[in-house]
C-alpha cells in the first residue's frame, strides 16, 4: 500500500477523532470542594449558571448504585431544584424562581458538556430568575455552604449593571455581594 493510499484510509478515522480531542482539552480538572458561579443580570431576569464536581453534592461521581446512593443523589436534585432556597436574591429584585436545568452525565440529567477528567464528574446548572426589578440586584445570600457541606468555595464571576466582578466566597461567608 503507498503512503498516499495509506492518508486517504487514515484521515477519516482522524476526522473522527477530532471530536473526542476537542473535549479533551476542554475538560478541567475540578478541585473537590469548589465550584463555580456565574451570575449574569440581563434584562429582567438573574440567572445563575453553576459548573460543581459531582462530589459536592452526593459525595461520589459516577452513577449510584445502592439505594443509600440513589436516595442521596435524589435528595440532592430536589435541594438544586428548590434553587429559591439556595439563591437567596437581594429582595429589592423582587425575584421568583424559573427554570432549573440540571446536567449531570453520571445521574442521568439533561446533555452534560463533556465530562470531566478520568474519575471524575461534574454537575452542571442554571437557576433562572425571574424579576420585576432585577436591575436592582446588589447581593445574592447563598445557601449551598449549609445544604452541602463538602462545599467550601465558591468561584464568582457577576455580569451586572454596574460591571463585571469576580468575588471568592468561603465557608462560612454566604453574602456574595459586588458593590458597597
Ligand atoms: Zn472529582
């Protein structure tokens, strides 16, 4: 077989490979205990876009598998789905809760962007406010350092009117807050 003939069998399997290569390099490596937020103010909504290893909600990151697991991961969705009570939005928003999407691979929600490094799982969300006055959003009192308590720091990243801002909040502070 010539070289030439050899490319032309190979390219399509390294097409197809591609895919795969690009996930691969998007994947993070995700620090346990960690999680990152961004909040985007638009218009008349808040939305929380949330990016977390799997482990800081149910303490494991592949699909469960004893009942004990499932009970675990269950109550988990049902706490990120009651997000109202996770997100507590600056009153003067006058916010109430939209949707939830929830994605994880490992639990089965939604399409997961790729997963996370060999091992690992992620768990990915967006919480959608709805505001009569979301422009008016100064803080957000997060209640994820209570419901989980593998959780210690979370990563921010806020898109408000007054600008854009990258606050790290520990345990146990709970106000993120980007203005005086
Ligand atoms: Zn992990």
């Amino acid at each position: 077989m010539n070289p030439r003939r050899l490319l032309s069998l190979l390219a399509p399997a390294a097409l197809a490979a591609l895919p795969f290569a690009a996930m691969a390099q998007t994947a993070h490596v995700h620090v346990h205990g960690q999680l990152r937020l961004e909040v985007a103010i638009e218009g008349p909504t808040v939305i929380i876009d949330m990016d977390s290893p799997l482990d800081n909600f149910v303490g494991f990151e592949r699909a469960p598998k004893t009942d004990a697991e499932k009970k675990t991961a269950d109550d988990a969705i049902a706490q990120l789905r009651a997000a109202d009570q996770l997100f507590k939005i600056d009153p003067s928003a006058n916010c109430k809760l939209g949707p939830v999407t929830l994605r994880s691979a490992a639990l089965g929600l939604g399409k997961a962007q790729g997963d996370a490094a060999e091992g690992h799982a992620d768990l990915e969300a967006t919480f959608a406010f709805n505001c009569t006055n979301a422009q008016a959003t100064k803080f957000i009192d997060i209640g994820l350092f209570d419901a989980f308590k593998a959780t210690r720091q979370i990563d921010a990243r806020i898109a408000a009117p007054q600008g854009e801002f990258k606050r790290t909040l520990k345990r146990p502070a709970t106000r993120l807050s980007w203005t005086r």
